[in-house]
C-alpha cells in the first residue's frame, strides 16, 4: 500500500482531503470482498461495489471521497440515536432491562438470549435494540417517530426520511427479530406488542443517511454531548462517555476486539455497509461500502478505519 508522506501526518492539521482521497485509491481493489447482507432482499439494491468516506472535524468542516452523499439505509446504526432517547428518557433505569457486557455471539443470537434469561447482553444486539425501541415507544407513543425528529434535529437536515421499501422488505423476513421480541416478552422484558415493536425497529433501521449526513449526526459524542448546530445538550458530558465506552466494546459486535485492535475508536456499523467512528474532541467519520465480512461488518469500510487511524495516527489509545 503506498503511504502519504510522514510530513503530512505529523503537521497540525492534517491534510483531510488528501488523506481521504489517497485511502479511497488504496482500499479500491478490495471493493470486491465480502458480501452484501441478503437477510433484507431489499438490500440487493444497493450498488455492491459502492464506497463512501466522510470525515468531519468539530470545527464543522467536512472532508469527503466517493460515495459520501449518496444515501443508504443505515441500519444498526439507528441504534446510537435509539440508545441516545432511551437514555435521554429512561436515565440508569434502562440497565435493568439491558446489560454492558461485549457481545459473545451474533448479533441476532436466540440461544444467547434464552441463556441470559431474556436480558440481552447489551443495547446494539438486536435484542437490546428492540428493548430500546420498546422503551422509546413507552415513552413516546406507538405512532410515535421519534428516530426521524432525532436524525433530522442532530442533522439539520430535514429530507432525511425512512424508505418504505427498506422497511416493509425487513418486516417480511424479521422472523428472527420476532422471535427474540417473543422471547423478550416471555421474559416480562418487553412491554409494548411485538408487532408494534417489530414495525419501529424496522422503520428505524431503514432510515436513510448518507456518510456526509452520518458525521454530522454523531457530532454530539465527539463535542461532550453537544449538538454543535444548536448548542442544546443531547446528552450529558458522563452519558456521553459512557456511550462512547458502549460503542467500543460492542458497537462492531463480535468484531469489537479486533476492531479496537484495528482501528482503535468507538464505532458503530449497519448491514447496509456503513460505519460511523467517534475521535472524541476531533472529527467523526462514516464510511459505506456494502459488502461485508464474516461478522457482518463492511469489509472495506472496516479496512478505510484502519488506515484512517493509522495514517492520521489517531486513536482513543
Ligand atoms: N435490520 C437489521 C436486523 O435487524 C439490523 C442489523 C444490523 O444492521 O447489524 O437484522
């Protein structure tokens, strides 16, 4: 792989666009390996070799490459702003229905479920995500859009929407996700029905973003809880870590280990491709690259991380 210049990685600021750039022509032969998801047949829409790379610093300024404003439904990566409101409405409460501990199975995991007696190990499993949106809808009422209003006011942006298609293909084949809310409900660990439930999560995870959108919506856990567009606070400066520490330890899943090996920053990814990463009090980047590895990760977007981190020599370590 050819390098950027040692200069440009040791000068104050570094040079973002030529960074970006140089690692988009660096990870292009690997936009074939992997696979994308076909869980969701909707998925199959997407342009398999896509890839997408956004970085925005806290000064606002956006760096971009690719892909970067072209949209893509994001996924588990709604499970950020899921656990934000829940946190936002519930406080410490939310840790009596959901743990902190790192994923030890996949992500869509019954037999772990049952095994840890309806208490999913943590709030981006998709067992604790659906405890999340249960909790957001307890709050909030079943018609209640709260993903959209949240996306929209840490974006700015109001044309950000769900896709219809995204979310009725999901529901059509959420089988497995039904089962853990059946489960969860077995438990006496969910509140709202299963279909009201099932239809949230699914309208939440197809909501559509681009990476550009996506650095910007994850602003506040880079600026101590803050929305940088309004100054109103998001979270507090304690939650914010705290979410962060969530996002590292099992925002990747199965992978969070060789990620924080790899890439060394919270981040949390969807199976549409995309990837958001936090440096805390510097910039947050997105990357979207459709196919994913073996832990259901984007394969190129988990190997642009790496060399963002390596060749900017940031990291939270
Ligand atoms: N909608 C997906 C599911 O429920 C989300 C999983 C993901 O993006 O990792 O399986």
């Amino acid at each position: 792989m050819s390098l950027i210049p040692r200069s440009a990685r040791h000068s104050d600021r570094p040079d973002y666009d030529e960074i970006l750039e140089e690692i988009r022509r660096e990870i292009h032969p690997h936009l074939s390996r992997g696979h994308v998801d076909d869980r969701i047949p909707a998925l199959a829409d997407l342009r398999p070799d896509g890839f997408g790379l956004a970085l925005r610093t806290v000064d606002g300024a956006l760096h971009q490459t690719g892909d970067a404003v072209e949209e893509f439904s994001i996924q588990s990566i709604s499970k950020v702003f899921s656990l934000t409101l829940a946190l936002q409405l519930e406080g410490d409460a939310l840790w009596d229905r959901v743990g902190r501990a790192p994923s030890s199975s996949p992500f869509n995991s019954l037999a772990q479920l049952e095994h840890d007696r309806g208490i999913p190990q943590n709030p981006f499993v998709n067992a604790g995500a659906i405890i999340l949106v249960d909790t957001i809808l307890g709050h909030r009422g079943d018609g209640s859009d709260a993903i959209l209003e949240f996306a929209r006011s840490v974006t700015g942006n109001d044309n950000i929407r769900y896709n219809p298609k995204v979310t009725r293909s999901e529901l059509e084949h959420s089988h497995r996700n039904a089962a853990l809310a059946h489960l969860l409900r077995d438990f006496g660990n969910l509140h709202s029905e299963v279909d009201t439930v099932l239809e949230a999560y699914s309208r939440y995870c197809s909501l559509e973003m681009s990476c550009a959108d996506l650095t910007q919506a994850v602003q506040y856990l880079a600026q101590g809880g803050l929305n940088p567009l309004t100054g109103d606070v998001v979270l507090t400066a304690s939650l914010t870590k705290r979410t962060n520490a969530l996002l590292l330890t099992s925002g990747v899943y199965g992978a969070a280990g060789d990620f924080a090996y790899r890439v060394g920053l919270p981040a949390k990814s969807g199976i549409a491709g995309g990837i958001v990463a936090i440096m805390p009090g510097m910039w947050c980047a997105a990357v979207w690259s459709p196919r994913l590895n073996r832990t259901s990760n984007s394969y190129a977007g988990t190997l642009a991380l790496e060399r963002l981190t390596t060749v900017t020599g940031t990291s939270v370590f």
